[in-house]
C-alpha cells in the first residue's frame, strides 16, 4: 500500500501556476513539480519523484498534474 503522498492535483486545473507549484510541493514533499508549456516537447520517462506541470499561455494549469 502507497502512503507517500498525494499522486494527483484535479483541483489545480485553471490555477496558476505559481500557486499549484507551491500545492503540489507542500501536499506532498517528496515530489518536484516541473511547469512547462502545455505544447512543450517532454521526456516520456516515468519518474516517481516529478510532476509535470503543464501550463497554458496564460500562465494556468492545462491538464492534470499527476506523479510519474
């Protein structure tokens, strides 16, 4: 059974992105959120530490954040 932490925000769609930064850092620690522009070309690796952050043009989440 996983109890390391939260594994996904569908609360932060249409946050900012600063905001959801900080959220996802503080509800789990041992997680590091990486933004990026929701069309940005990314590795496909999965990491059990990261979580991308996708953000549109106007600087809000776009989709899900989740682990992996």
């Amino acid at each position: 059974m996983y109890t390391g932490g939260k594994l996904e925000w569908p609360e932060l769609v249409g946050a900012k992105v600063d905001v959801a930064t900080a959220t996802i850092e503080r509800e789990n620690p041992n997680v590091k959120a990486q933004p990026i522009p929701c069309d940005q070309y990314r590795i496909l690796d999965c990491c059990c530490n990261r979580v991308w952050l996708d953000y549109s043009a106007d600087g809000t989440v776009c989709k899900v954040p989740k682990v992996g």
